[in-house]
C-alpha cells in the first residue's frame, strides 16, 4: 500500500510540470507558425536552400516538399550505415547489411526509431550523432510542419488549397523549438549522469578483478532529441533503461516530461492558430484523458503482477531497474506508447500480460494520447472529423468542423486515414505469420510469442519504435517487412491528411447553425473519446484477443 | 511526369537543408554539450567511475567501475547484484533484458533456480527474498539492489568478512538512496559503492 502514494505522486509532478509549460509552449508554437518575421540565422538558412520561405505552397507542393526531403534523408542515412567502416569514429565497426541500413534509414526518417541493432555493437559515433541524431530533429519538425500545416487549413478561408511553406515550418520548428530545449534538457541530462563524450570502449578492471567495458558516446545530446521529438532510438539496445541513457529517478521524469511536452502544446497551439483556444484545450483533453485511463491501467497490472513468474517472484521486476520499480516504469511505458516515442525504460515484453496489452491497445489507437510531435495532432483531429460526421449522421445534418463543411470528398479523405493504418498493420501482422521467417524471430512461446510479432508490426505501421524485444527482427525478413511497415504507415496519412488541409483551405467558412455540434464542450470530449475507443480500438479486439487476452486468462 | 520533376527539385533543396542539418545539429550540437560536458560534469560526462578508495576520477584505468553500472559480483564477502541478462552477466557491450513473459517456463524454471540457490547462500527462506533478488533487470546493468536485498545479505557478508552485522547495516544505511522528492522511483543500495565500503572497513 505505501507504493501506491509514491505511484500517484509522481503523476502529479509530471502533470504539475506539464500544467505550468505547455501553456507557454502552445502560445510560442502558435506564433512560430503563424508570424510573418524570419530570425537573421533562418534568412540566411532559406538563402542557402535557396527557398522563398513567405511562398505559400499548394498542399500538393507541400506534400512533394515533405516526401523529397524525407527521400534524401533516407538515401542519405542508407549510405551513412553501408559506408560506416570508411566513416571517422567508426569504432571498428563495420558497414550495417543491405536489409538493416534500410531498415535504420526508414525508421529514423519516419520518427519510428525501431531498432533492429544493439547500439553498443553495431553503431559508431558519427553515424549515431551526424545521421540518427540530425533525423531526430528533422523528423520530429517534420510531423509538427504538417499539424501545422493542418491547423493552417483549418484556419484560412478560400485560400485554394494553399496550406503554407514546408521548408519555412520545418526550419522553425527545429531553430525556434525543437533546437533550444534539446540543447537545455542534454545539459540537464548530462549533470544528472547521462555520458557525453567520444570515447571508444575501455577496459575497467572491476571490484572483484573481473573486467567489464566502458562504453562512451555523445548519448546525452541524442538522449534529449530522442523523448522531445518522441523519436525512442536508444543509443543503447537497452534504450532509457540504461543507466547512461538515464541514471536517475529525476532523469527518467525529465526523459517523460520531455516526451509529453510538445505533442499536448501542438493541441495548445492547434487552437490559438484556428483562433478559438477552447478547440485546443478540447482536442488536449481527450490526449489527456485516454493518456490517464493507459497510465492507470498498466500501472495498477504492473504494481499487482499477475502471471505465473511475478507471483513466483513477488512482483514483476523481471526486465524494470530497481531504481525506477514497478511504477515509474509503467508510467513510462504508458508514456512512451501514448505518444509515438517508444523509448523504454523497462522491457515490454516481460510486462505482466494485461499491462504489455495496454501499452499495445495505446499504439493502436493511433498514438493519439498525446501522439507524436505533431503526427499526434493530426491524428486526433480526424478522429475529431469522424466524430462531427457520426453526430451529424445522428442528427440528420451536414457535417462541420470549424465552420468547414465536412462533404463526401473529405469522408473520403478522412476514411482513408482511419483505414490506412489498421489495413497496414493486419496485413502486416498476417504476412509475418504466412511465412517461416516471422515466427522464426519469435523468443517466446504460446500467444505471447504471437503477441511478440504482433507488437513489432503495430509499432512499426504506428511509427512507434518500442518493442516486446524477444524478437529478433534483424533478418532480412523482419528487416524489409518492417521497413514497408514504416514507410507506408509514416506517409500515407501524412498525404491524406495535407490533401484534407488543402480541400479545408480551399473552402469557405459557413456560420455555425442549430445543428452544428459545437466541438469545445465536455459533450464534444466525451463523444471524440468514445470514438476513438470504439472506431480505432475495435478494429483490433480480433488480435487483441490472439495475444494478450489470451495470456492474460491462462 | 511533372510530379516527378516537382518531386525532384524539391528534394534538391530538401538535400540542401539535410546537409546545413547535419552540419548544426549533427555536429555542433553535440560539439556543444560535449563542451558543456567538459566544463560542468567533466565526472559524469565521463561515466560517473569510482576509484578502489571510493573517489570520483575520470580516467578508466584508475577506476574499479561506474557507479551507474553494475558488475558480476561472486564473491560471499560482497553483496550481490541482481541476476542480469546482458552478455555473461554485465556486459555493456550486450546489454538486454531477458525479454521473456510472464508465463514463460523458462523464466519460471530461472526464478525459482536462483531462489533456491540465493536462499541456500543467504541462509534464508525463499519467501524472504525480494522479487528484484530473483529477477533480471531491463539493461543487464541495473546498478543497485533494493533495501531488502541488501538487508538480507547482511548476515552472510558479515560472516564471510568478520565485520559486525551493526556495522554492515550502517554501511547499506549510507550507500541507501531514497526516494527522490518522496516520489519519485524506488529506494535503493548502491551497491558498488557499498561494497567499496565494505572492502575499506574489512581492510582496515
């Protein structure tokens, strides 16, 4: 029972921390995409890109935008992992195969940072700082560029499609957001005990006159990049359970603030750019609430343990820290699966049953509880769009939102988006089980070890990055699969969802009427929960029940 | 056709910005913390490592460890670690958890292995033992055990080592860290750093 106290507590610190800055964050991210002034350093970047930054791009350009720089940024990472062995600080590591610097380069550009590797044996430090840590950064500004983008669309009035400048959203969200707290939060990082350096492996002769290595990195400044862009990768293979990655209790709510605090700003500054801040708080909401209900759940499987080894133990410490316990680890596991991050401070797949269930049912749902930076925004708000549809459906009147009439294109649109992952992820999860090599990776048997490959292919379509890690996924097989998986589940919403920016800010804005749901009221928050719930959750009940349910009753 | 065109000349500038990317946050932003690094936390920028007499240094080959890191520890006159899944135990170069789940035989067969031998070794009933005794942590490395672990091991260093049980117990006492804040994480022994102590009182 005295657990309990100490587990709600730290709720509170981190919610505190949260109420105090988000606030301030929204209204800063409200003006970073909103203010017609460059600073001097972004003049002279858009000179060297050679980039009009006040054009404001069709949604189409702007989609092209997003997709060339992210192609570049793959082949580039791609070519960063096969000529290792000829980069400087290579540590003798060697060039990564065919299959796993695809999968790398995919899974950094796509703010997945799923990891096939273990840090410590495959990476050398100018590829973790010069090619992982630059694509932390960029692809987390580029999610925030299309919520942006989003919240543009919602914002204009027959504008013909026009949504703003990708490049000029990009630079700002790094040079103005992204790149001043990460700078801040590794300096935190680093007096708290993350390693900064760029040491190879020493031999320490220990204690007992063993020995044991010394691994050294620039891990603090890829540490900070990795939660605030909710990206996940982990200098590490054991990511921020390491105690290098994150030493201490007060780390680890660094590690979690970090991660929460720019997707519930972008919902903040979501209705500061539409101009009613009651929307954002809304939209911030129903993050909020769903983010409780997860935190709640796996925190109260992982402190009462049920299953056969944490009886048999005691409790389930098996794969947490003793620094963190039971309770830190499951908050953080609720934290990182709410948003798109999935770094781990403890091993998800020796979690209790119902608690690894939860943090899987959190993915998805989409990772909209808070989400990714920005990518957790825009998959909130069509669900919000579903939910003006549903209610309009009820009522017999046409749909809007924010005075933009939802018609039969943007159903289109917005059903593509809610079908594009669940359609990714079920194929994905049936391809692996059609075929020799997917079981092949598993560690653990019965349902758990479906649960394993199931778990890797959610993470993977949901851009997530966490894993049940039993799995072995750096075959050739694992390695391409989940690579698509990325691919496809990072930039087919992201086309939809500008090309529905594009159609809104084309369009003219119609008074509210007596039909017109207002989306700021409790009612609204109630009814967007609930759908979320019921249209994403259900989906899954089918597969849920393969894996973890039926773990959870054996 | 124009997509394609339009697609290419967009990432033209999309490879400009990755290259002026590279450049600040690939190189000068690391540069900079590792700088900060240097100047405030030379300490623990370099690892947190811990000297035979318990001192702080920087330099590996003066240290017997990092007090972040736990070590494989099979010595009677010591306190254990927990059990660890990395490599051949505490190998940073591995480092894992056992990644395997509740029902799992082989994570049941491992648990009640390790309580019996712990139980034999310590002299205790296996129904004392602490789940994080019986359980591998989720790096392989996890620096510290809980109280009741340590508590429990007491009896057996001070008979193995000749030190007074009182005096051991102070020992775990100093090397207790407890909560942070009342709230946040777990209390817990540092346990390189308590068994420094206990080689310093054995010595003495």
């Amino acid at each position: 029972m005295s657990a309990v106290l100490p587990a709600l507590g730290q709720v509170a610190l981190l919610a505190l921390l949260l109420a105090l800055t988000v606030p301030l964050l929204a209204r800063h991210l409200a003006r970073t995409y909103t203010s017609e002034d460059h600073l001097a350093v972004e003049r002279v970047t858009y000179r060297v890109l050679r980039v009009d930054p006040d054009a404001d791009q069709h949604w189409r350009t702007y989609a092209l935008s997003a997709l060339g720089f992210s192609l570049v940024g793959v082949l580039a990472l791609y070519a960063l992992g096969r000529l290792q062995q000829h980069l400087p600080l290579s540590l003798g590591f060697g060039a990564l195969p065919a299959d796993g610097a695809w999968n790398t380069a995919v899974s950094f550009v796509t703010n997945t940072n799923w990891q096939w590797y273990s840090g410590e044996a495959a990476l050398g430090h100018l590829m973790q700082a010069s090619g992982l840590t630059v694509q932390n950064f960029v692809s987390a500004g580029v999610g925030m560029a299309v919520a942006a983008a989003f919240a543009r669309g919602l914002a204009r009035t027959e504008r013909g499609g026009r949504v703003g400048n990708f490049f000029t959203d990009l630079v700002r969200s790094v040079v103005r957001v992204l790149l001043p707290i990460a700078l801040v939060a590794a300096c935190v990082l680093v007096l708290l005990g993350v390693v900064q350096n760029l040491a190879g492996d020493r031999v320490m002769d220990t204690l007992t006159g063993g020995t044991q290595v010394l691994t050294g990195g620039p891990v603090a400044s890829q540490e900070a990049i990795k939660e605030l862009g909710t990206n996940g990768g982990g200098f590490y293979n054991v990511n921020s359970a390491h105690p290098f990655e994150n030493p201490t209790p007060l780390s680890n709510l660094l590690e979690m603030y970090l991660i929460l605090l720019v997707p519930f700003a972008m919902a903040g500054a979501f209705g500061r750019i539409v101009g009613d801040k009651r929307q954002g708080y809304a939209v911030g909401a129903v993050m909020a609430v769903l983010l409780s209900a997860a935190t709640a759940l796996v925190t109260w499987a992982e402190m009462a343990g049920p299953g056969t080894a944490p009886q048999l133990a005691g409790g389930a410490m098996e794969g947490k820290e003793v620094r963190f316990g039971e309770a830190a680890s499951a908050l953080f596991g609720a934290v990182t699966t709410g948003t798109s991050t999935g770094a781990v401070n403890a091993m998800h797949d020796s979690f209790t049953a119902p608690g690894g269930g939860v943090v899987l049912f959190s993915m998805m749902l989409g990772e909209i509880a808070p989400g990714g930076v920005g990518s957790g925004l825009y998959g909130m708000l069509v669900l919000a769009i579903v939910t003006v549809f549903l209610a309009g459906l009820m009522v017999g009147r046409t749909p809007e939102y924010l005075g933009k009439k939802i018609g039969q294109r943007e159903m289109g649109l917005v059903a593509a988006y809610v079908l594009a992952t669940p359609v990714l992820l079920l194929v994905g999860v049936a391809v692996a089980v059609s075929f020799d090599a997917g079981p092949a990776g598993v560690l653990n048997s019965g349902p758990h070890g479906f649960t394993e490959m199931l778990y890797a292919v959610t993470s993977a379509a949901n851009n997530n990055g966490s894993a049940f890690g039993g799995l072995t996924s750096g075959t050739p097989f694992w390695n391409s699969l989940l690579g698509l998986e990325m691919l496809f589940g990072r930039f087919l919403p992201m086309i939809l969802v500008l090309a529905l920016a594009g159609r809104f800010a084309a369009a003219p804005r119609v008074p509210a009427g007596a039909g017109t749901l207002p989306t700021h009221r409790p009612l609204f928050v109630v009814l967007l929960t609930g759908v979320a719930l019921v249209v994403v959750g259900l989906t899954y009940v089918p597969v849920l029940l393969l894996g973890p349910v039926v773990e959870s009753l054996s | 056709m124009n997509t394609l065109l339009d697609l290419g000349r967009q990432s033209l500038a999309g490879l400009r910005l990755l290259l002026v990317a590279t450049l600040v946050l690939g190189v000068a932003y690391p540069a900079v913390v590792l700088g900060f690094g240097r100047v405030a936390a030379p300490w623990q920028a370099a690892g947190s490592l811990v000297t035979a007499a318990g001192d702080r240094t920087t330099n590996p080959s003066d240290a017997v460890g990092s007090s972040l890191l736990g070590q494989v520890v099979d010595d009677p006159d010591l306190f254990s670690n927990r059990p660890s899944a990395a490599g051949d135990g505490y190998d940073t170069l591995s480092t894992y958890g056992s990644n395997l789940g509740p029902e799992e035989p082989a994570l049941i067969d491992a648990i009640r292995e390790r309580q019996a031998a712990l139980a034999e070794a310590n002299g205790v009933d296996v129904a004392d033992l602490p789940p994080d005794a019986v359980t591998a942590s989720g790096s392989g490395l996890d620096p510290h055990i809980s109280v009741a672990y340590a508590e429990l091991q007491v009896p057996r260093v001070a008979a193995a080592t000749g030190l007074g049980e009182d005096t051991l117990r102070r020992l775990v006492e100093a090397h207790t860290e407890d909560r942070t804040l009342g709230v946040l994480g777990e209390p817990r022994v540092d346990v390189l750093g308590l068994n420094i102590a206990v080689q310093q009182a054995d010595g003495s």
